[in-house]
C-alpha cells in the first residue's frame, strides 16, 4: 500500500508542475493521523469560500527529523507540516518558518474560537528570537508521558512515581520508550525533585538542563535501570504488556490508552498515571515551512481542520487527542463509565466537573504537575550520546526473544485488527 501511495504521490507531483502553484497545496504529515476522506472536502470548501480551485497533494512520514531534512536541506516547497513541539521550537529558531495568515474573510476563525487556552499557554513558551509559537503554529494533537502498568502485579503507589522503573522487583519486566529526550525529561524531574519542592527550580526549568552535571546524574540513574530492562521499545511494548510479558512500561498516553483497551478484551487489567514528581505534555502541530508556495491554501487548511465537525472525525480516525477545545469536541467525549474531573484548565469555565477518560485527559489537579519539553539545540548530540552508552549492547537473549515474538503476533493480529476496524490507531511512534 505504502509503495502505491508513493507513486500516486510521485504522479501527482509530476502532474503539478504543470499547474499554477497558486491553485495547489502540499500538506506533509504523519501516517495515519488525518481521516483521508476530509481531503476532498477542504477543496470544496476551500473553493466555495475562496472562489478559487485547489488541489491537495498530500505526503506522508514517520520521523520528525526526515520531514526537517527534507525542509531544512533539500528547501522542499511542503505548504504546511505537522512537526512536534520540539521540532517546532528548533524550526523557529532556525527562522524556518512564516506566520499563520488568519485572514480568513467572512469564514470563522476556527483557530482562533477552538485552540485550548492549555494549548496556546504552553506555545507560548516556545520562543525563538523573542517570536511567540502561537502566531507560527496550532496545536494538532497531545498527550502525555506517563506509566503503563498491570495492577495485577502492580499498585497503584509503586507506579506513582517513576522509581518504579529501576525496583528490583520488577525485573526483566520493564519496558521503556526508546527514546532519549522523553525519559531524560521524566527522570531529571525525579532526580530534582527535592529543588522542585523548595521552590529552588521550576519543572520548566528543569527542561532547560543540559549541563554536564544533569546528564552524569541521569546516566548513572539509567545505570541502575539498564539491568531491569526487558526491551527499549519503539512500538512493540505496548504488545507485551497486553500480554502479561511486560508489567510497567513507560510510555505514551495514546499508545496506553489502546494497550488499556485491548487488554481489557484479554481480562488483562492495565492502568496508566502521571507520576507524583512531574511529567511531560507533548504536542503536535500545523506550520507553515519557509520555503512554502502557497501560504494563504495553508492557512486555510490549518484553519478547516479546526473546524469542529472536522476535529471530531480526525480524533475518531486516528485516536489521538485533539489541541481543539470546541464544545462539540467536548460533547463527543462524554463517557458516564468514568469519575467526573475538572478541565477546566483546556475546555475552560463550565468544565469543572466532566466524565471522560483520565488518561486522554488529566484532571486539573494531576496537570499541575506538568511541563513541556524543549529543543536541545547546540547540546542535542550530548544526549544522544549518553542515551546510547546507557542502553549500550543491552540486546539479551530475553530482547531477541520478544522481538521475534512480537514480530510474528503482530503480522498475524494485522488483520484482525483491520477486520475489526478500529478507530483508535496502535502507536504513537513519531513520539
């Protein structure tokens, strides 16, 4: 399939070069995190509001850093992209990107009624060269970082803080997100926490630290972790904890959400929590590339998948969480199964007491606890670095094992998946 796509969007490329730029968008964005079928429908309305034809072509990628390559090195003329927050921060810096044009005429501003205050709040400390990332980007979609566990083994206390992860007694049980910037960011919380809580430093703060000295602390914590580790994982955790082969996972709260579900059907009992010490929001979201060819189709995309009907199905395609906080998005995710909780701090006034899932969706007193990550800049390659001597040839006979196995569950369960049609997609990998 992925092999079509790519030569219907090497045909179609092909067949733009002989049209009017101005009557073609280039939108670049993660697989499986848009409902393809709203693609035609923004051309007609873009038509019917603008009066002018467009055509969407539309490209897929997997790795923030290939679409910043593609945009950074190649100049390639992508419209609009959907980097993550951090990508986003080290675009802006990079003067990289142009600012939304909001000029939408007659046509509602969905951008500016529906992005959550949450959302604006914290773009607003994405700054490069005094530039404020609400006026570059929207939010798309967010999540958290948090603690996937099976309450059977597991109690609710112990997964409360991310010391969980190197307790001897969950050993050869734990999986972790292969990736750098997400657990330092979890750990450099913990490791502080005694400075967090004397008022000495901010959580903010702390992802700022890039100092020599907050990396050694980090990789000598990592070296008691390493030896209870069962795998460093970009998808296939998630598979092994609906399977009882993994008890604690740190993860994503999209990828836990589906581990949640699917284990359920399994009468496997996993849960997921924002540790006590603090945790990561993350965030996806629309920009518009310096080297784009068609800003004004741009800014009418981003604004058309702001339009609350549209967020709504987007969210039902591909699982995720919108940065929408429009009551009709509110409205469809009402669930009577759950407590009521307060988020206020993303719907707004009126939200102080709503039934939905906690996981897609902290209370207000757990988002407290909260902060973003940031671009590293000039130091990324330090972590780098030190992410690679922490996990170092820790591929065990126990590693090799578990990929095979996932591997061959996962080609045979491909199509029961598909046959059931799921709404809520399997990974977060981007993350």
């Amino acid at each position: 399939m992925k092999k079509i796509l790519t030569l219907l969007a090497s045909a179609a490329l092909l067949l733009a070069c002989s049209e009017n730029r101005e009557n073609i968008l280039k939108v670049y964005n993660w697989s499986d995190y848009i409902d393809e079928s709203v693609i035609p429908e923004f051309e007609e309305w873009y038509q019917e509001q603008t009066g002018e034809p467009i055509r969407v072509i539309y490209q897929t990628f997997d790795i923030n850093e290939t679409m910043l390559s593609k945009i950074e090195k190649g100049h390639e003329d992508f419209d609009v992209v959907c980097p993550s927050d951090y990508i986003i921060e080290r675009m802006l810096a990079n003067d990289l990107l142009l600012p939304l044009d909001l000029n939408f005429g007659d046509a509602p501003n969905y951008i500016g009624e529906n992005i959550s205050p949450f959302v604006r709040k914290c773009f607003s400390l994405i700054k490069a060269d005094g530039k404020d990332a609400n006026d570059y980007a929207a939010g798309y979609m967010w999540g958290t970082t948090g603690i996937l566990y099976n309450a059977k083994y597991v109690t609710l206390e112990e997964a409360s803080s991310w010391d969980i992860i190197r307790n001897p007694k969950f050993a050869g049980k734990i999986f972790i997100k292969d990736s750098a910037r997400d657990v330092y960011s979890q750990i450099i919380l913990k490791l502080r926490q005694d400075d967090i809580q004397a008022g000495k430093v901010s959580a903010d703060e702390l992802m700022y630290y890039t100092s020599d000295e907050a990396l050694a602390d980090f990789e000598n914590y990592m070296a008691e972790v390493r030896p209870l580790v069962a795998g460093w994982e970009a998808d296939f955790g998630k598979d092994q904890m609906t399977q009882e082969r993994g008890w604690i996972s740190l993860n994503w709260s999209g990828d836990s959400v589906w581990a949640i579900e699917e284990a359920a059907e399994m009468d496997v009992d996993l849960r997921y929590v924002c540790p006590k010490e603090g945790f990561t929001v993350w965030f996806d979201g629309w920009v518009i590339p310096k080297y784009a060819k068609n800003v004004k189709a741009a800014s009418w995309w981003i604004n058309f998948l702001n339009r609350p009907d549209i967020v709504v199905r987007n969210v039902e395609a591909n699982g995720y969480v919108s940065c929408n906080a429009a009551p009709e998005v509110l409205e469809g995710l009402v669930d009577d199964s759950y407590d009521p909780i307060d988020l206020t701090y993303f719907f707004g006034e009126g939200a102080d007491s709503i039934r939905v899932n906690p996981v897609l969706y902290p209370d207000a007193a757990d988002i407290a606890r909260s902060c973003m990550e940031h671009d590293w800049g000039v130091h990324t390659d330090k972590l780098i670095s030190t992410w690679a001597r922490i996990k170092g040839d820790n591929a065990s006979g126990m590693t090799y094992v578990v990929i095979g196995v996932v591997v061959l569950a996962i080609t045979v369960a491909a199509f029961a998946v598909a046959r059931k049609g799921r709404g809520r997609k399997k990974s977060h990998k981007h993350r």
